[in-house]
C-alpha cells in the first residue's frame, strides 16, 4: 500500500518542535523570546503573519481564548503533571494561589496574584499547545506595543466615550473593525484596562517544564484513576462502556432533567432580556427552522442555570437517583469523569431520539435489558492529544472488561464545513507515525436522521496533529492529496492504547495496522468545529446558538444508541 507520511512535509516544524524540546531539558527557564524566529519560520496556518509588523488578530484572538485572563500580568509559566510536582519545584498551589481558567482550553491552572501561572500538564500533547500559544501571544502583543508607543500615555478606558474612537483605533492598530469588535467582544469591560496594559509593557515571557519524564505523565493519571475508584469503587470489577465525548451530552440525553424543567424554562424566556430565546423557540414550534426541540431545552437549561446556579446542583442531584455520577477530577490535570450505572436507568426519562430513528429501540425490551445488566458507561471530557493514549491505557488496565471504545470530538476539515460529522475509518498518527485501519461501527445512516443542520460523512481518512498550531500550507496538502482531510488530536491515541487492549505487544511505530477483528466495539465520530484553510477566522470566533449542538447531540445520540443496542443482544 503506497502512502505519503505526513510528518516529512515539513522541516520547518520538526525544527521548531527539535528548538523547544531541547530548551525546556535545561532547569532553567527558557525564555519565549528565543522561539520566536522559529515559530514565525513554521508559517503556521494559524499564525499565517508572524513576520509581519501589523498584527495578527486571528492568532492572538485564538491565544487570548486559550489562556486565563490573568495572563497580562504574567511573567513567567511553570508546568508539572501532579502537585506533588510543583511542590518539588517550589511551588505550593494550594497555598493562596488562586484557580484560574480559559474560555477555549480545559486545562487546570493557578495564579499566584504577582508574576507566575501554573499549568497541569496531562501528556506531552499540552507543551505543544502551550508553547506555541505562549510564543504567538508574546509576538502579537508586542507587535501592539509597539504600535501603540506613539499614543503612550492616552486613556484608553475613555474611549467609550468618544466619537470615531474606534475607527482610529483600529487605524492605529493597523487591523479592521470587525478585527476589533472581536477583541472587545473577548476582553468585555476590561478592553480599555488591557489596552492600557499592552501600551505600558512589552512583554518577555519565562516558562519552565518542572518535569517532563513519561513516569510522571503515568503517575498523573493513575491518580486521576484512583480519585474515580474512590468514589465509584465498582468500576474496577463491571464491565464498562468507554465514551470520550464532553461532560453534558450524555447527562442531558439520560437524565431527562431538562423535560422535568420545562414548566419553569418555558416562564424564564417569557422575560423581556429573553426575547430572542423566544423567538428561536416561536421559530422552532412553527415549523420554521429545522432543529430539535430537545437541543433547545438544553441550551436553555444552560441559560437558566446562569441565572440560577443553584439550579446546576438540583440536576446533579437528580443525574445521581438516575445511576449518573459526576467525578472531578483532584489533585492532577482537569479531566472530568462520568460513571454511568445502567442498571439504574429509567428508560421513561430519556431522550426520545435514544428510541426513535430508523431502526426504533423497543421501550420494553431496553428496559428489561438495563434492569439485568452490570455494565456502566465510562465518560471523559474528551482530552488532548496523547493523554487519550495515557487514558485508555489506564482504563483497559483498571477497569473490568471493556465492552465498547465510543470517540466523540471535534475536528477541523479540508472538505466538510463547521457542522458535520466525520466518520474515519482510516487513521493516520503523528505521533507514532502509525497508519491505522479499523472498522467504525458507525456509518452515515447511524448519525444523520438526528442531525438537523449539516452532513454524516463515512468512510472518512483522519490524521491525528501534534498541535494546533503546527501545521502550515505545505503540510495541509499533503494530507489533502492523500486524501486526509479530518484533522485532529486524538483518535492515533486511542487507537495505539486499543492496539495494546488485544495484542501481546505495545503498539508498533511507522506501520500500517490492522485492527480488524477487535474483540470489542470500536467507534470514531468527529464533528466539525473548523475549517483552517481559513486560516483561523473561524477558530474560536465565538458561540454558535444551539444550532451548534446539533452535530455534538447527533454523534452522542448514535453512540448512545450503539450501545443500548449491545446492552439488548447482551441479554439475549
């Protein structure tokens, strides 16, 4: 079988991939400004005008969504697997640092309230995604700087007030309005404060990786592994069903919470703030937009639960009578886990699409099947990169017999648009350079009777990326002419930890593997989030409505039903 391997396409991204992983061996800090040539000479796709003097807003728009809001008055970034590894490095978290996150990354962090940001780290995936942020970032906001010197001392907080502000400002700034309008609709009340912040410092950036040993990486998710075993101590002995997906699919479609709030989510849109809630749910009751009424409850769940949070702890209470354990994680890399017994699930509370498509479940029949069964599903919020690896491997080691390996994610595509859903059947690897060809058990019929906005694509080849950032248009075409055009961070992962699950060996590297015939069911669906020979516009741009769940609840739908179907023929 002839092939092109992707990962010789491009010299100017190994050497920046060589640059950074040779400076952060040293114990000293390494400062981002010695990355900033060789990341500007990667010509990311992501970072198409590093070299340039005028900014590139697409880039610091996706850095600014990536990293904690704190970041303007970081100085330095260090980053360890455990808290037994920052407290080696000095750095005692717990000790009056304060939590912090980012809108667009799931990633564990703490500020110390002066110069320094922590960061968990899962696998060696999160430095190629920290690095390349941190170092865009760098570059962008100096370019600002310097464009802002000559207004060094004016007030930006006023410019609320003052008529064609923006318009100068965006003159000044050398970007277009809409560029602008993004990033204020990013920093909010803070835009003047941050302008002022970026006019006033340039900034040079330190990061040091406290540990970056492959036992650390292990010794992180067995105790991620443990915090689950803790409060769910069975998962070790009943087989499981393992879904990576995201943490409300699967409890909005099983729980059937958001039915049971109807009455008092139907009173919450007649508010006058609410209107065009009102409006999308007239739209969608009259015929007049083509979506599910059941999306729609939940992203008005989710509105709701802002105005009333304690409304979040009503439903987790409610999730937990139905067999539905939430687990966060502690003392590790942030990765949410979900337990699902069964056994305890009432078939009366669950989405309808669970029973209804093109070959409907029998009420009667699932429910005898549920109450005789000792499985449980397994869900993560789906990780990044190689920590999927890590993850499998620990689950498949700790768990009882694993019945079932379900991969929901998001992807960027060279072919489809922001939407779909991709179904592989052929993955190639960056990582282990692997190429890997199984049977999905899913296909196109499966997904799209429940999507109401997009296309189900099967029989799809997907590469698996290092990073975001590192690829450029020379890479894109190689995979686009070998015909790989879903793009994304985890599904090489999972499928070299499944190689491991039935073979006698670990998974080899540079190959093409055969993983026909596992002894149990395998399934990859991706949904669309970006198309990059947009060169990033779209990436992060900001919410899609509900009409951007339809693809998530689609693909959840289907997985969910596959194993409803396997939990039937189990019980025959």
């Amino acid at each position: 079988m002839e092939r092109t391997v992707p990962s010789t396409a491009s010299e100017e991204v190994e050497l920046y991939l060589r640059t950074y992983y040779s400076l952060l061996r040293s114990t000293a800090e390494v400062q981002i400004r010695t990355l900033e040539e060789v990341h500007a000479g990667m010509n990311s796709l992501l970072h198409p005008d590093a070299r340039l003097t005028k900014p590139d807003m697409s880039a610091f728009i996706y850095s600014l969504l990536r990293l904690p809001t704190c970041m303007n008055e970081v100085q330095r970034v260090v980053l360890g697997q455990s808290e037994d590894v920052f407290i080696r490095g000095g750095h005692n978290l717990m000790a009056g640092w304060e939590p912090v996150s980012a809108t667009a990354r799931r990633r564990r962090c703490f500020f110390n309230g002066s110069d320094t940001l922590a960061c968990f780290i899962a696998s060696r995936t999160d430095i190629d995604d920290v690095i390349p942020i941190l170092t865009a970032y760098q570059i962008e906001w100096n370019k600002i700087h310097n464009l802002l010197q000559p207004h060094h001392g004016f007030d930006f907080a006023s410019l609320e007030h003052k008529a064609g502000a923006q318009q100068k400002l965006a003159q000044v700034l050398q970007i277009s309005l809409d560029d602008l309008a993004r990033l204020r609709s990013i920093w909010g009340s803070d835009f003047g404060h941050n302008l002022q912040k970026i006019s006033e410092n340039s900034r040079r950036l330190r990061v040091q990786l406290l540990s970056g040993s492959l036992s650390e990486y292990r010794r992180a998710t067995n105790i991620w592994w443990e915090n689950i075993e803790h409060v769910f101590s069975s998962v070790s002995q009943r087989p499981v069903y393992f879904i990576s997906s995201n943490t409300h699919s699967l409890a909005n479609l099983l729980s059937g919470f958001a039915e049971e709030k109807q009455p008092e989510l139907m009173e919450f849109i007649k508010r006058p703030e609410n209107a065009s809630l009102k409006a999308n749910w007239r739209e969608i009751t009259d015929g007049l937009v083509p979506t599910s009424r059941e999306n729609f409850m939940y992203y008005l769940l989710k509105k709701y639960q802002g105005v009333y949070p304690e409304c979040i702890q009503e439903q987790h209470a409610a999730e937990k009578r139905s067999g539905f354990w939430r687990i966060p994680s502690e003392h590790s890399f942030d990765l949410e886990a979900q337990v699902v017994d069964l056994n305890c699930l009432d078939v009366s509370r669950l989405d309808p699409r669970l029973l209804n498509g093109t070959k409907n479940i029998q009420a009667e029949a699932l429910q005898e099947a549920l109450a005789a069964s000792d499985a449980l599903i397994l869900n993560i919020d789906y990780p990044l990169g190689l920590a999927a690896y890590n993850i499998l491997s620990e689950v498949s080691d700790q768990s009882g017999r694993v019945l079932g390996v379900y991969v929901i994610g998001k992807s960027a595509s060279l072919n489809a648009v922001v939407g779909d859903i991709l179904i592989p059947n052929v993955v190639h690897d960056e990582h282990s350079k692997n190429t890997f060809l199984f049977s999905n058990c899913f296909v196109s019929a499966d997904v799209f009777p429940y999507l109401n906005h997009g296309a189900a694509l099967d029989n799809q080849k997907s590469v698996t990326v290092r990073g975001t950032f590192l690829q450029n248009t020379h890479y894109m075409d190689v995979f686009y002419r070998e015909g790989y055009t879903d793009i994304e961070m985890e599904a090489g992962p999972y499928l070299a930890a499944t190689y491991e699950m039935y073979r006698p060996q670990r998974h080899p590297m540079n190959e093409i593997v055969n993983l026909y015939g596992l002894p149990f069911d395998l399934g990859i669906l991706h949904y669309v989030s970006d198309t990059p020979l947009s060169k990033g516009r779209n990436l992060g741009s900001g919410s899609l409505s509900y009409y951007g769940m339809d693809s998530t609840y689609a693909a959840t739908v289907a997985a969910l039903r596959r194993i409803f179907q396997q939990e039937i023929l189990r019980s025959k």
